[in-house]
C-alpha cells in the first residue's frame, strides 16, 4: 500500500499533535487535524482519507459518534474511535456506525499501530468483496434487463407482463379498470412475404415506436408489451369500458397511417382484442386468453376491427360454465321469442329517400338483458344454432318486408346477414327459395351480405354457389369492404350486385387525403364493374359530403337513422313516405 493517509479528529490540540507524531514515526501521512465534526464532513465530500481516527468527545453540535454515522452515508472511510469514555452506551451507539476499532486512551504506542494495521487490512478486504459484489449486481440488473427488455422494438417483453398487471391493478381505485388490449397485424404474414427481414424489422420497431407513444401519450397509466413477430398486448387503467373502444379506434388509426420503409409505403390494419379485469377476469392469463379470442372473432368478422371479450367466445375452446349455461338459454331464445329484429335504413343519395335496411339481430334476454349479435352470433356458429336461428332472421327480414310493403310503405330491399357457417350449409339456396316462397315476397328486395373472409377460401365453388343464389333472383353484398384482401380486381370474380364500403375507409374522409383517395377509386371501379356501392358507419356531414362528392349511391350510418325496431322503423317510414330530408 501507499503512503496511509490520515485524518485526526481530537479538540485537545496538544493530544492530536502528539498522536500525528506518533504516527509520522510509524510512517503514516496525516494529512489533516480537526477540532469538530462539521468541517471534517465539508473535508470528505472532497478528499478522502484511509482512515480517520476520531475522538468522540469533540467540539461542536455533534460528537465523534454522530459525526461517524454521517461520514458512512457519504463515503467508505474506515473509522477508529480513540476515546477515553467506554461505557456500555457509549459502546453500542460507536458499534452502529460499523466502526473499524476502539482504543481507550491512554493508549500504547503499538495497540495504536496494531488497531491501524488490522482497521486498514480489513478495509482493504471488504473493499475487495463490495466491489465484487456491485461488479455481480452491475452485471445481473444488465441481464435482467435484457431478459425483459426485447432488444428490436426496446418494448418490455412478456416476462414484464405479470408484474406490469400487478402494478396497475394496484394503481386503480375501487371504480376502476385495467383493459388488455391484445393487438395483431392483419395479413401480416402475407405482408411480410414481401419485405426483406429489415425491411420486417423495421415495420415492427415502427409499430412499437407507434404504440409506445401512443400509450405514453394517453393519459392514463398503461404499458406496451411485445409479445412475439407482430403481436403487441397493451395494458391501460381506465375509468369506463367505453375509453377502452376509443383507444382501440385510435390506435387502428394510427396504425392504418402510412409506414415508409425504403422506397415502399405501407398500409396496415389491425385486429384488436379487449378483455378487462375485473369483470371479464382477475387473472392476467386468462385475460390474455379472452383478449385473444375476441381479437380472433374481429379478425373472422373482416379484420381491421376491435371487439370486447364475451363469454361466448369461450364455448370453442373451453365449454366453460357461462358459456355452456349462454349456449343453453340460446337454445331457448326462439321458441321463446327473445330475439328480435332491428333495421337500418339505407338511403339513396340521389334521391335521397329510403330506398332499404339492413336487418340486424339483438338478443332480449329477460334476466341478462339485451345482447348484440357479436355476443351470441359466435355462439350460434360453434354450437350449430346458427341453422333455425339464421333462418328465423331470413323468414322474419322477409315476411316484415313484405307486411310494408302491403301496407302501402315503400317498396324496400331488406339485407340479411349471412355468416360463414350459414353460407357453407348446403341447402342455402333451398332456405332462401323457401323463404321468399312463404314470404310471398319477390325476390329482388331481399339482399344477403357476405364478408370477402366468407369467399376468399375455395374461390372456384363459392363462385358457383353464389351464382345459384342469383338464380333464385336475390342480390348479393360483398359487405364490410375495406377489412379484408381488398382488391376488387381479385373480387371481380364474384357475382356481386352491391359493394359496402366499411367505415375504416370512409372514417374521417374528410381530413384523411389517403382515405380519401382510396375511397374515391374504390367507388370508381366498383361503378365500372357495374355496382351499386353503399357506404355504412357514416356518422358526419364532412364523411357524406365527401362521399356525395365521389358519386358514391347509398348511404347508411348514425348520422342519419341508428338501427330501429319494427315499429320504429314503420312510423319512419310512414312519416316520411318517400322522401327523406336530412336536417
Ligand atoms: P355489419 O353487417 O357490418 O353491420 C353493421 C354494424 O354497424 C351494425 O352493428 C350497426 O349497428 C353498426 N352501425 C351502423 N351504423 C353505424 C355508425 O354510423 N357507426 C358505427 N360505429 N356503427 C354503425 P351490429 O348491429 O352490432 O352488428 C354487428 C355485426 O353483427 C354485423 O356487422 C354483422 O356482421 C353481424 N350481424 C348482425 N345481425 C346479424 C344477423 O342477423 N345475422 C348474422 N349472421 N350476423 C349478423
Ligand atoms: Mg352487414
């Protein structure tokens, strides 16, 4: 070792000289004498001895002790109290600061050189071990942090994700909620089949980047996780289910803006589950789950979509107990006349009259109230109910259609919704002849919707299958377009009447310049290919002008009509005979 430096700290002058010269003999270097506590503090932020050697009883507001205890929060300087008080408590309090000795003066020269020697050797020592120690701890937090921490998108991974949840559910208060939103590209595959890996690389940092500041931006307390290729879960305290929607719809939106990656530009749209704790689950897993399924039911309904977890969802999987007793009471709800019809005007923008409605189911539960279609439609599907209840809702569109039409109203096309399982049964076609036969009504007012997911998957038979049905005289939708593949060139194989445009390209028409365009072209080329092209979900002026301004035919949205129940819809129509006069 160097030459030792060492502090005195003694208010007796005489004693403290005396000591320094004992130890200049001894070979020591003592550097500074002081009379008090304070200075020697002041003295230590700056340099710092090998030792100090401390008289407890000092001049000053504080004595050697607490003088001592001080200097261990500031710095690792070894400390040997010279003292002529030993008693008990003087001992204990000394033994706190983790003093390195106790000499009881007078002292002998060599119990000082011996105090020294072992005071410094133990230093050195444990020195030794809490560098060491920091060195480990230095290197497991960086481990740990890379354990948790993905190194492409900088995200926490999903080992944060417990301790994340944890977290904000310790955060909210008793009204609160935590929603999951489980977030995933659509077609990300298919789009990545045409990027290289950096340029993938690139589209998921971007997205993460997007995210983050996203959720950082929101206002409440929330965290983004990625999960694994393009699936992010973000995590968000809230106040109402409602915000939750919200946020899903921003984040579609900014996801939906253009992402640059060299010379391309890309569009994405994304699907997104929500489940929230506590209602739907205390547990982060099973949240996970729920917010999976629903984000897989949003993408089956046409992508680029959010949906909220429903215990419905869970019959597929795991016939759980809520979704087994939905299922049961489902099986019940047509002879007991729970479900129930309501309809959404359409209107023609050049005439602007009703010229239509699109029948859309709700479920009347006595008990648990009023279900939309996204809760029991799944269900209907899974357990086959989907076959009487989808045929009830063709008899029911057409026989009300027909009851107007006697009673002098309109003469309106009624849209049915035919999801894939309907439109796979066999005897379809039968149904629909059936139904029209019973109804007595004629076959051009009824439409049927189908989605492009329903179509894409055997192209060659649903093509025939949809050309039979034209045979019977309906007319067929290609609904919600603008969620799926999108290419009406790949669509044009399909014996389509009407084109309904989804409101994720509609929304916002007016500031959004690409939705615009796109938009404007969609309706170009679906009147070139003879179709009649709807826009729904409109919900302002600003989205109807513009689609007014792009020729666009019929409309349907909030901002007119919302679904009504029969004899809303009736007293609609009859006060309003033929012409309908928005504002
Ligand atoms: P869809 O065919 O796309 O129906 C349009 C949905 O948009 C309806 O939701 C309607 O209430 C809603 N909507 C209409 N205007 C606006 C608007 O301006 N803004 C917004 N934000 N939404 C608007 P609904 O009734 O909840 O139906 C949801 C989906 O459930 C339907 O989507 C359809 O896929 C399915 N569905 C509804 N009824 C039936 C049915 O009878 N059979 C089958 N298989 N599916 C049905
Ligand atoms: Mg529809």
């Amino acid at each position: 070792m160097n030459q030792v430096n060492i502090v005195i700290v003694e208010d007796e002058i005489i004693i403290a000289k005396n000591i320094a010269r004992k130890l200049k003999n001894l070979n020591y270097n003592v550097c500074k004498i002081f009379a008090s506590g304070q200075p020697l503090i002041d003295y230590i932020t700056i340099q710092k001895p090998d030792i100090i050697l401390m008289d407890i009883a000092i001049r000053g507001e504080m004595d050697g002790i607490e003088t001592a205890s001080k200097i261990k929060d500031i710095a690792d300087i070894p400390v040997i109290f010279l003292t002529a008080y030993a008693t008990p408590e003087v001992v204990e309090r000394a033994s706190e600061t983790s003093c390195y000795g106790y000499i009881v003066k007078p002292f002998k020269d060599e119990e000082l050189y011996a105090t020294l020697k072992i005071a410094l050797k133990k230093h050195q020592e444990n020195s030794i071990v809490k560098k060491s120690l920091q060195d480990t701890i230095k290197e497991y937090s960086s481990q740990i942090e890379n354990l948790y921490i993905n190194n492409q998108t900088n995200l926490p991974n999903r080992l944060f994700l417990r301790d994340s949840f944890d977290y904000l559910v310790a955060s909210i208060n008793g009204e609160q909620l935590v929603a999951v939103l489980n977030i995933s590209i659509d077609r990300f595959k298919k789009i990545s089949d045409f990027l290289s890996k950096e340029q993938q690389d690139s589209l998921i940092t971007e997205v993460a980047q997007r995210l983050q500041n996203y959720v950082e931006s929101c206002g409440g307390q929330g965290i983004t996780i990625y999960m694994k290729e393009d699936h992010f879960i973000i995590m968000i305290t809230l106040d109402t289910k409602i915000q939750a929607n919200n946020y899903a719809k921003e984040i579609s939106n900014l996801l939906g803006q253009a992402i640059y990656l060299e010379n391309q530009e890309i569009f994405l749209s994304t699907s997104i589950g929500i489940a929230f704790y506590p209602s739907d689950s205390f547990n982060i897993e099973e949240l996970l789950q729920q917010s999976e399924k629903a984000r897989d039911y949003a993408r089956s309904q046409g992508a680029n979509r959010h949906q909220s977890f429903s215990f419905a969802f869970n019959v597929k999987i795991s016939r759980s107990s809520e979704g087994l007793h939905l299922e049961a009471e489902l099986h019940h709800a047509l002879e007991r006349e729970q479900l129930e019809l309501y309809y959404q005007p359409k209107i023609d923008l050049k005439t602007n009259s009703i010229v239509g409605a699109e029948a859309l189911v709700r479920w009347n539960h006595p008990t648990m109230g009023r279900f939309e279609p996204y809760k029991f439609i799944p269900l209907a599907e899974e357990s086959g109910l989907i076959r009487p209840i989808g045929e009830w809702i063709l008899n029911r569109a057409c026989q009300q259609n027909k009851a107007w039409q006697n009673a002098g109203l309109n003469d309106l096309t009624i849209s049915v919704n035919i999801s894939g399982i309907q439109f796979k049964q066999s005897d379809l076609f039968h149904q629909v002849t059936q139904v029209l036969f019973n109804s007595s009504l004629e076959p051009q007012y009824l439409e049927l919707e189908l989605t492009e997911n329903i179509l894409v998957e055997n192209i060659k038979i649903n093509i025939q299958k949809l050309n039979i049905l034209k045979k019977a005289g309906v007319k067929i939708t290609l609904d919600n377009f603008g969620t799926g593949y999108s290419s009406l060139g790949y669509l044009q194989q399909f014996p389509f009447d009407i084109l309904k445009i989804d409101s994720c390209f509609t929304h916002n028409i007016d500031s959004n310049k690409i939705n615009a365009t796109i938009t404007k072209n969609v309706i170009d080329m679906a009147h070139d290919l003879g179709l009649t092209v709807v826009a729904q979900g409109i919900e302002t002026e600003a989205e109807l002008n513009n689609l007014k301004k792009c020729n666009c035919d019929e409309i349907q949205g909030f901002l007119f009509y919302p679904p009504l129940n029969a004899k809303e819809f009736k007293n609609l129509l009859l006060s309003n005979k033929s012409i309908y006069s928005h504002k």
